[in-house]
C-alpha cells in the first residue's frame, strides 16, 4: 500500500509542496511506517504567507463576535473527534492515549477562551483628558503572524496561538514539527469543514528551510515559537533585526523541592511521578531535579516511596490503556538519553534506577523504550543537574534548607518552573516570592497554566515580552491605536 504523504494546506486547499525531500514519519510504539512528510521550501512559505495577507483586509473586518462564531463550529468538531485527534497524537508521538487525551482537552481550552474576543479584545478610554478633549485606545490586529512547532505537544502548541490570532482578526500560518506533523493534519482537515474564508489559517509542513522563510517574509507580523534554547534564542535574535513580535517559549530545566515536613501522600506520589515521567520526560514542564531538603532519614523516607513508584511504572505501547510511560519519539532521541546517563555515571552520580533495563508491557520493539532512571549523589554542577535531558531521568540533589535549595535553582540557566512540597506557609510564600521561574508549584507538580492565565518563563526559557495564552497573548496579538478627539 502506498505511504500516505501529507500535504500543505493553503488558501483553502490541500497542495503538494514543491520539493523532493521527505521525511519518514515512524510510530515509535510499533516501528512502522506512518506517512512521509514534504520538507517545504521558501515557495511553500512564500504562498502561505500571501494567502494570508491576502485574507487579512476582509478578515479584519469581520466583526470579532463572527469570528468567534467558527472557532465555536471548531470546538463541536473537535469533541465530535476527540478520541481520533488523541490516537493520532499517541500514534507519531508515543506518548499514552490518556496524555493524548489531556493534550485535546487542553487544546480545545484555548479555543474556549479565545472565542470570548468580543470582551476580550476591548479597548479603554477616558473623557476629558483635558477639558472638552477625550482619548480612547482601540485594539487592533495586525496582520499575518506565524507559529513554529516543537514536536512534544504535536497537537496543542499551535492552539496556544492560532486561536487567539485569528479571533483578534489576524491570519495564520503553522509550521509543523518535523518529527510529528500528522497531529496538525488532523486538525487543519477539521478547520477546513469550518469554512473559514481561504487563507485565513494555512499549514507547511517542512523544517529549518521553511522556518527561515517565514522570518525572512516581509509580510509576516509576527513570530510565535515554541522549541528548544538556542533555536529559541536563534528566532528571537533574527526577528529583532527586522522588527517582528516574537514569543519564544524554550527548554526548561525544573526543579521540584521536597521539604522535610512534605505530605507525602498518595496524591502527591502521583502527581510528583507524572512529573517526572509523564509523557516520558519530553516536556518543558517535566520535572527533572528532585531537590530534598532535610536529614537522612527525611530523605530516606521520601527516596523509598519515590524509587519505588518510579520502577513500577508500566512501559509500553501508549494505546494500551494499561500503560503508565510510553516510548520516547524516536530512536535518536533514545540513543542521545543513553548517551546522558553513562555521561552522569562518569560524573561520579549514583545510577539507583537504570532505566537501560527495559521491562515493557506487550511485545513492542526496543528501538525508542526506556524505563524510568532515578540518579542519586547529583551534585548541581554535574551535566545532569544543568542541561535539559527531555526524557525519563530524574536526577536528585540535596540541600541543607530552602536558602540553599533556592540558590541551587538559580545557578541554573533556565527558569520555566519549579515547585515546593511543604506544609510549611512560610516556606511556601518564600518560595513563591523569590523563585525566580516564569511558573511555581506549591504541593503539585510541575502543572501547565491554564489558558486564561500566561504561560509563563524566564531566563534561558523564554526570549519575548508578552506570554503565550492568557490576556498576555491578546496584546501581543493586537497594537493599541491611541485616538484624541476635539469637537468644535
Ligand atoms: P526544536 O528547537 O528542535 O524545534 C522546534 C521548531 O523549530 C521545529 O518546528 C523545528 O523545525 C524548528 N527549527 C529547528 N531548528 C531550527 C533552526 N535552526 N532555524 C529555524 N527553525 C528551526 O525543538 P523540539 O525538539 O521540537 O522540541 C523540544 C524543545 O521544546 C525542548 O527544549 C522543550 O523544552 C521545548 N518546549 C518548550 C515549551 C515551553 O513552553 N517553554 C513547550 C514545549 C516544548
């Protein structure tokens, strides 16, 4: 049977990209063949971006509570489709169909919020500023602004955006990832039985060829990005120089703090394990240090129960509703964390759980399985303690008291989260206070903001101004036009 090669879809239609370079896509699970992706070129972009310029002057000018109106039709077609939008997730990804099944839910979240535009997008005003003269603020779109995706939430990431651009009366382009672009295929095909005019969204598949294109097109207003550190600061630097609007969201390096009077009970064990190893580490709000503060036998007590929830976690196939820990994306991406681990045992850190081992439910092939690795004697320096690792290995710290604990979180380069387990309401408000990541936990996980709130992070983990989601996404997708009047 033929591999099904996806397309591009613009202006309304589904084309072939002008190129000869495809890139296979393999579920990870399973080892098979899934479809072929085109590497578009700066033609593909260069289409994509007119079709939406074009677009832009009628859309702009249809008034925000119609266009709220299909992001409406969308959501009843996304819950119409949701358990097919997650398997196709959990299919290129690997990642379990109950994490899927999170990602379409928050997905369709966005879409919730961003059809508020009406509201949302309202401008302000004062009367006599002086006297007999009145000033307003409107909030206006402007124009076509882009979106370049990671390949770890192959659904939701362009919905933290796409949304909300639109709704303000923009237009817009995905960039897909490379490594899972058919979640996206799955949800331009429902945009498409929305019947928004042609142009308005469009999606290119492709890699680095197609990004540069759509940073160096004059037309595009604005670059949203969500990946890793250095092509994050790569965007952030090349829009700079010709003036775009960017949101960079980057890699992330989370700390999550056990104090010695932590509750440990089975709902933070839960929650402290999905941490860890949800979505088999590939995220940016994984945790990746434990930081425990407090004597050996407040570590010890916490150590057992984390050990041993972590081995008896289920590996396998995420379409097994069984399975707790699917595989990681691809091959090179396991061979790159085995490649971290035997790094740390040579750093002189204590391999307590070699997730090397695989123990796999089913019979699935080893290619991209690990199991849950748990590093003990971390010390902050060690390469294990510094650098994103994007897969199931925990590395733990230890530290006297919070003052320590806090300098150790903030000799790291990145700041996206971190989160403290205590009882202790002084403790939590300290931390809170002076932890500087963009996201902080008080006795949860490393947990996403929802999509009225901002997506926050700071240093190495975010170049921009304004956030992702939230109010924040609303300004950076509108300009504020100043209007002083005088009747005479
Ligand atoms: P990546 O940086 O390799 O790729 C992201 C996107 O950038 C892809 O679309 C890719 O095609 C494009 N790209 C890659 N190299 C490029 C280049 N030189 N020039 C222009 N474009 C380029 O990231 P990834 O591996 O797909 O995703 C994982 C990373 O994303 C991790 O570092 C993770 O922490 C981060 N992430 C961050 C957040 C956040 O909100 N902060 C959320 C999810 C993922």
């Amino acid at each position: 049977m033929a591999v099904k090669r996806l397309q591009n879809f613009i202006n309304g239609e589904w084309v072939d990209a002008s190129t000869d370079k495809f890139a296979e896509i393999i579920n990870p699970a399973r080892g098979t063949l899934l479809s072929e992706v085109p590497m578009s070129t700066k033609a593909d972009v260069d289409a994509a971006v007119k079709a939406a310029q074009d677009a832009y002057p009628d859309w702009r000018n249809t008034p925000p509570v119609a266009r709220a109106r299909y992001l409406h039709r969308l959501i009843e077609l996304l819950e119409d489709n949701f358990n097919e939008l997650s398997i196709v997730q959990t299919t290129e990804h690997g990642k379990t169909i109950d994490e899927s099944r999170g990602e379409t839910r928050r997905g369709i979240e966005m879409l919730e919020v961003a059809s508020g535009i009406p509201s949302l997008m309202q401008g302000y005003n004062l009367e006599d500023i002086a006297h007999g003269i009145d000033e307003y603020a409107i909030n206006q779109p402007l124009g076509v602004f882009c979106c370049i995706a990671p390949f770890n939430f192959p659904f939701m990431v362009p919905l933290w955006f796409l949304p909300f651009a639109i709704a303000c009366g923009n237009t817009f382009v995905v960039k897909s990832s490379p490594r899972t672009p058919m979640s996206q295929a799955a949800l331009f095909k429902l945009l498409e039985e929305v019947d928004l005019p042609p142009g308005v969204v469009n999606l290119v598949n492709g890699a680095n060829e197609a990004a540069e294109a759509l940073m160096d097109n004059p037309q595009v207003k604005g670059v949203t990005f969500v990946g890793s550190t250095p092509v994050g600061r790569h965007i952030y630097r090349k829009c700079g120089e010709t003036g775009k609007r960017v949101i960079a969201q980057a890699g992330a390096k989370n700390y999550v703090v056990i104090m010695p009077d932590a509750v440990l009970e089975e709902a933070t064990m839960v929650s402290l394990l999905a941490s860890f190893f949800g979505n088999a580490g590939q995220r940016c709000l994984s945790g990746s240090n434990l930081l425990v503060v407090g004597d050996d036998a407040a570590y010890k007590r916490f150590m057992d129960r984390f050990v041993e929830g972590a081995s008896k976690i289920s590996v396998g196939d995420g379409l097994d509703e069984s399975v707790q820990m699917g595989p990681v994306q691809n091959a090179e991406s396991k061979q790159r964390i085995i490649g971290v681990i035997e790094k740390g045992i040579v750093e002189g850190a204590k391999l307590t759980l070699d997730g090397r081992e695989l123990h796999l439910v089913g019979d699935v092939p080893e290619t991209c399985f690990l199991n849950p690795s748990i590093f003990e004697n971390v010390t902050p320096d060690m390469s294990l303690a510094r650098e994103e690792i994007f897969g199931p290995v925990a590395s733990v710290v230890r530290a006297k008291d919070l003052d320590e604990a806090i300098d150790i979180i903030h000799d790291n380069p990145y700041g996206n989260a971190s989160s403290i387990f205590t009882n202790n309401g002084k403790w939590s408000r300290q931390f809170q206070h002076d932890v500087n990541t963009g996201n902080i936990g008080i006795n949860i996980g490393i947990v996403a903001p929802m999509s009225f709130f901002p997506f926050g992070g700071r240093k190495d983990s975010f170049f921009g101004t304004l956030h992702g989601q939230g109010r924040d996404v609303i300004r950076f997708f509108t300009d504020p036009k100043i209007v002083i009047t005088r009747w005479f």
